[in-house]
C-alpha cells in the first residue's frame, strides 16, 4: 500500500531500526518503547487487520511467530520471557493499519492489561 507507514519501513522508504530480516518478515524497535525491550514484527504485504487475513496467510503468520521466537532467544528472553500483543481495531488500540505484533520484555508486566 503506497501510504501505509509500515510498508514504506518495510520498503526502506522511512528508516527503522531493524533487528530482523526476511523475504516476508520485517522486524523493528518500536519509536515510542513501553518497555526496555519494545519490537514491532509485521508481514511485509500488506494486511490491514486480523479480519483481512486471506486464505494461504496462515503461511506468513506461523513464520512470523518463528521470527518472534528467533529473536527472543537471540535477545536471551528465554527464562524471563516477554508478552506478544496485536491490537486489533481502533476499540482494540490498534492505531497503524498495517497488521503487527508488539513483542515486550525487560520489566515486570502486569496482567490484564489496560
Ligand atoms: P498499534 O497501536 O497500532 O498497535 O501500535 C503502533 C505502534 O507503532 C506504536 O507502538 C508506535 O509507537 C509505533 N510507531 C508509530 N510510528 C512509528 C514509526 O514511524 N516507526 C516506528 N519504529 N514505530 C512507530
Ligand atoms: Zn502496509
């Protein structure tokens, strides 16, 4: 999508710090972290929400959440952990249109969330 913030970061059009990389898979450091550790892991095609998931994306999914796990283990986030979150429409606070997953770790984290 020509507009879409996370497309022109998964284009290199707008810098991000990456720390992962793959043909479908774009991870990067949140620019507003909550957490010591605050990452944003998105699909590099586009997919606004969860409701515009299409038959064959359950491919790009799973791969993602290998990607997650990849890196949380390079990042030595095994024993303590970290929380995986996607908001999902504006009641859900989701705020970028671009389907992702926030992966945050490094402080105490409260249950259930706000
Ligand atoms: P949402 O509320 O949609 O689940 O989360 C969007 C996230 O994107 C927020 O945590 C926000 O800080 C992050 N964000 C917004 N604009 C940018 C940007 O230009 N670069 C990066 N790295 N993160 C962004
Ligand atoms: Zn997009």
């Amino acid at each position: 999508m020509e507009d879409c913030l996370f497309c022109r970061i998964a284009r290199k059009e707008i810098p991000a710090k990456i720390v992962y990389e793959d043909e479908e898979i774009l991870a990067f450091k949140d620019i507003n972290p909550v957490a010591p550790v605050h990452l944003l892991f998105i699909p590099k095609k586009h997919i606004s929400t969860f409701f515009d998931l299409e038959p064959g994306d359950e491919l790009v999914i799973g791969r993602l959440h290998r990607a997650v796990v990849q890196v949380a283990r390079e990042m030595g986030l095994e024993e303590q952990g970290f929380r995986l979150v996607a908001n999902c429409q504006e009641g859900g606070g989701q705020l970028i249109f671009h389907l992702h997953y926030h992966l945050i770790a490094g402080r105490p984290l409260q249950w259930p969330p706000g």
